[in-house]
C-alpha cells in the first residue's frame, strides 16, 4: 500500500490564525493609551453627547479605566450614553408625557 501526502497547505483546512500570521508575519505591539490618551478618547466619544461631567470628572474616568483600550472606551460610553434611553423605559407613558412637558 502506498500513502499519498500532499505537499501544499489547502486553504480551506488552514486555521483562520495560521492564515492571518502567514499573511502578517510582522507583529506591531501598541500599547494602551495612557490617562491623557483615555481623557482624549472619551472627550472625542461624547463630543455629540450632551453630559455635565468635569474636567476633573473625566480625570478620575480615565484613572479608573487604566488598562482599557480605545475599543473598551467607545463601548464604555456608547453603553452610558444610552443609560438615560433604558431609564426611560421602565417609566410609565403618562410620566414620560410629563416628563416631555
């Protein structure tokens, strides 16, 4: 009995991984952006949301977000600009009417 081995990679039983690093064999290391990074970041991210937070309020946001990364901000404050929208949906029709007024 003979073995057939084939000597190319079919693509299609290549792991995704091994196929983005074959592709990519230079890796680039970037770091996490440091706290005036992280303030730049979330004062870009809610420029068009309108908030009351201070200076110093964003100061401690962004030294209570050491080690997030600028993905881990948007969601941060895509999530808390839509804090008010979920509030609003536990209150009752004739509250929101009042609420509006």
């Amino acid at each position: 009995q003979q073995m057939l081995i084939p000597s190319y990679v079919c693509p299609a039983m290549t792991p995704p991984i091994e196929a983005a690093t074959r592709r990519m064999p230079k890796r680039v290391y970037i770091p996490l952006p440091d706290t005036e990074a992280r303030v730049g970041a979330i004062r870009q991210l809610l420029a068009d949301t309108p908030h009351a937070l201070s200076g110093a309020d964003l100061q401690q946001l962004a030294r209570s977000t050491d080690g997030y990364s600028q993905s881990d901000l948007r969601s941060l404050c895509s999530q808390a600009a839509m804090a008010p929208v979920r509030d609003m949906q536990g209150v009752s029709v004739g509250a929101r009417l009042l609420l509006l007024i």
